[in-house]
C-alpha cells in the first residue's frame, strides 16, 4: 500500500525522479523494478511519463524475480 500511496501523487518525468522516492528502482529495457515489502518482493511495472500512467506488469518473489522467466 506504501508503494501504491508514493506512486499515486508522483509527478515523475524520468527514472532519476522515480529514484527520488524509490531509490532501489531500476530500469530493466521498458519496465522499471521496484523493490517492495523489505525488499521481498520485486513489483515490475512500465511507467508512461507522458501520461503520469504506471502500469504493474507482475509481483514477485525474490527467488521467481531471479529465475528471470518475466523478462520475456
């Protein structure tokens, strides 16, 4: 719920901003990685700065993050 709160009033116009409340995200091609819940989990998302949209791709653990079978 954090992450949903932060994330709902961003204005963000770039990763650097992202960063500014996520400092853990990281850009991975077209989808940025967010680190949630202690960092157990991994939420992967595409963020539209155009269009102040962020759309959640998947949650996972830490050991399906790894697996990497998301990145295709």
């Amino acid at each position: 719920m954090n992450w949903y709160r932060i994330t709902r009033r961003a204005d963000w116009k770039s990763l650097v901003e992202v960063r500014c409340d996520f400092a853990h995200a990281d850009l991975v091609g077209r989808r940025t990685v967010f680190n949630i819940h202690g960092n157990d989990y991994r939420l992967i998302a595409r963020v539209n700065y155009k269009t102040k949209r962020v759309f959640i791709l998947n949650i996972l653990t830490h050991s399906e993050y790894n697996k990497g079978d998301w990145n295709q």
